[in-house]
C-alpha cells in the first residue's frame, strides 16, 4: 500500500469481522481452505502455499523443469512470472502479446516453438499469464501445447474468479497457479495456491514446503525443500471472502461498467473480457490514443492523488532478461505506451469513483 495516494489502485475488502476468523489460527484452517476448493470451486488436488511465486516455483520442481530447460512466458506480464525460472536455470522464451486480451500471443507462441524445435532447442513448457484478470487464449494455447508436446502452467497471480468456457483459470494446464497477496481481489495478506491434476504431485508440493521433511517421527530431510506452507493466519481470511465469492466478482464487474459507461465519451479504449470468458477485472485496463503520453496522464492522476499505473513493462526491455530470445513485433511496448490501469477496489466508494472518472475527464479537457 503508498499512503502517498488517498486513492490506491487495489486494496483488498476484507470481511467487518476479519480479526475474528483469525483469532485463533491453525493448521485446520488451512485443511479447510483447501477443501473449499476443492469441493465448493471442483478443482482436483490444490495446495495452500506461501505466495503465487512460491506455487510457480515449486510447479516448476514438480513437473521436473530446470537447469538448461526452455519455457515460453508473455514478455508482458510481471517478473514474478519469470523468477522461479531463474532460480531454476531454466530459460525464459519471452512471447509478445495479441490485441485482444494483451497476453501472451498464440500465433507469436507457435512460430517460437516450431524454430526452437527445428534448432533441436524445443522448449520443455509454457507458462501462460492472465493478465489484469483477463482470460487469455488459453484454449488456443493449451491446444498448441498438446500438438507440440510440451508443458502447460497457467499464472492464474491475477485471474482468480476469471474464468474460460466456465472453467476457472489456473485449472486448465498440469499446473496452475493463484495469489492471495495484499493487493489480490480475495487476499489474506499473503498466500498462494499450486492447483495440480494429479494427488502425488499435490503430496510432493506439500513436502517440498515444508521443507522435504521425511515422514519419520523426528527431523530428517533427504533433500532440499523451502518454506513455503501458507500462514495459518491467513487461510480464515481467504476462505471468509472466498464464501462470499460470487458477489465480490460481481461488484468487480459492476465497476468495471461503471468506468465503461462514464468515460464513453472520452477518447479511451477499455480492455474487455473476450469471447466466452468472464472476467474478474481484477484491475481496469485502458488504452490511451495514439499521440499521448502516457507518462503524462499516470502523472496528471498521481498528482491528484489518484494511484493510476502503467502496463506491465515489457520484460524483453529489461537489462534482466537481455540475453533471452524474443518472439514478436513490440506489441507489448506499444500497450505499455498507451495502456494505465485504474483504481479497482472492490471497496469504492460512489464518491471516490465520480473522483477518480471526474480526474480522467479534466485530463481530456472534457
């Protein structure tokens, strides 16, 4: 949270009674959270973890990527996605976006794929990314992935409650991935979830986060593990919003029209759910007309303190990531020209909303 902005872009609208859920935390908790995925949310084997960087990591030990290893990931999307990577070895791919959703593009995908195979360089994985809540292509991409024959991780970090053909991301690859952090739509302060198919992996994870302990009636460890198992303080925090799962993405999409209708007018292109998805608009995407900065806008609204961002920026722009091949034609440093995203607190108040679409319209003059 930047207590410099009396409009953030994202705080998380924990239940009146928060403090009580958590009073006496334990282990239970976390069972319990993970039971209400499975049963209340159908997906098969999820784990509750530290954080969605923590379950990104140890998806990628457990489905056996690492050192030398090519994984394809959007070069839009944030370096968390590309971390574990590096703790690994392996080797990022980074793919440009497609128009639609600004993910990570299908058509990009497969050109990269087929050339890296031709030079017997064939990548072990992609790790699809949702961003801002929007669905991406993810049948397309998980389709691309069966025909090539490699690895499908979804980083569901900001999609959670966004869903494909009724199907909730982060379940359609072996692997999938949620967060929890301060900043997410359902947030227990921290926390992240491995979603997996199979029950051996998902004991395996669980293993490995708690530090690859043997099951023995002392400490004994064969080989490394981390600490990565969910604070017991914040599972009754996730599963008391996740209760009220439905009408939290509600009132997330209600504000996502609101802003829709009142900036109509103004010279702005909104970034809507695509076809057969739902999205959970975890933060409100726009586009800027050609011709205007978008450093100056991000500014005009910070001033006024309004917490307005840029697009993610491109991670094939960055010093970090200068020694990996790229796959595309700068669509992505074109969004992140044009493209800021607005306050979207579930937790908005009328009058903070006629502030914050009152602010953009004097930026336009109107």
């Amino acid at each position: 949270m930047n207590p410099k902005f009396h409009i953030q872009l994202h705080t998380p609208c924990l239940p009146p009674d928060w403090a009580t859920h958590a009073k006496y935390p334990n282990r239970n908790d976390i069972q319990a959270l993970e039971n209400l995925w499975q049963d209340g949310f159908g997906l098969p084997h999820p784990v509750a973890l530290h954080s969605g960087t923590a379950a990104l990591h140890l998806a990628l030990r457990i489905l056996g990527i690492g050192n030398g290893d090519r994984v394809l990931i959007p070069t839009h999307t944030y370096v968390a996605t590309a971390a574990p990577l590096q703790y690994e070895r392996a080797i990022p791919v980074l793919v440009d976006s497609e128009p639609e959703t600004l993910n990570m593009s299908p058509e990009y995908a497969e050109k990269a794929i087929r050339t890296l195979a031709a030079r017997g360089q064939k990548p072990k994985a992609m790790i699809v990314v949702h961003l801002y809540g929007l669905a991406a292509r993810i049948n397309d991409l998980k389709d691309l992935a069966r025909r090539c024959d490699i690895l499908l991780i979804e980083d569901a970090a900001e999609s959670v409650g966004t869903t494909a053909g009724g199907q909730l991301t982060g379940s359609f690859g072996q692997a999938g991935i949620w967060s929890f952090n301060i900043n997410k739509i359902f947030s227990g302060l921290g926390g992240g979830a491995l979603l997996l198919q199979d029950r051996d992996q998902a004991a395996r994870a669980r293993k490995l986060a708690a530090h690859a302990r043997e099951d023995k009636p002392y400490f004994y460890h064969k080989e490394t593990g981390y600490n990565y198992g969910m604070h017991p303080l914040a599972a009754p925090l996730i599963r008391a919003q996740m209760k009220d799962f439905d009408n939290i993405i509600d009132r997330k999409r209600r504000l996502h029209e609101i802003y829709k209708q009142a900036l109509a007018d103004l010279p702005l292109t909104p970034i809507d759910e695509g076809p057969g998805t739902r999205s959970n608009y975890w933060l409100n995407a726009f586009l800027l007309p050609g011709g205007t900065s978008g450093k100056n806008f991000v500014g005009f609204m910070q001033a006024r303190g309004i917490e307005v961002r840029h697009f993610w920026f491109p991670l094939h722009r960055m010093e970090l990531f200068s020694g990996c091949e790229y796959w595309g034609k700068n669509e992505s440093e074109k969004f992140f020209e044009r493209g800021f995203l607005l306050p979207s607190s579930p937790c908005l108040t009328d009058a903070q909303i006629e502030q914050i679409t009152g602010a953009v319209s004097t930026f336009f003059g109107a």
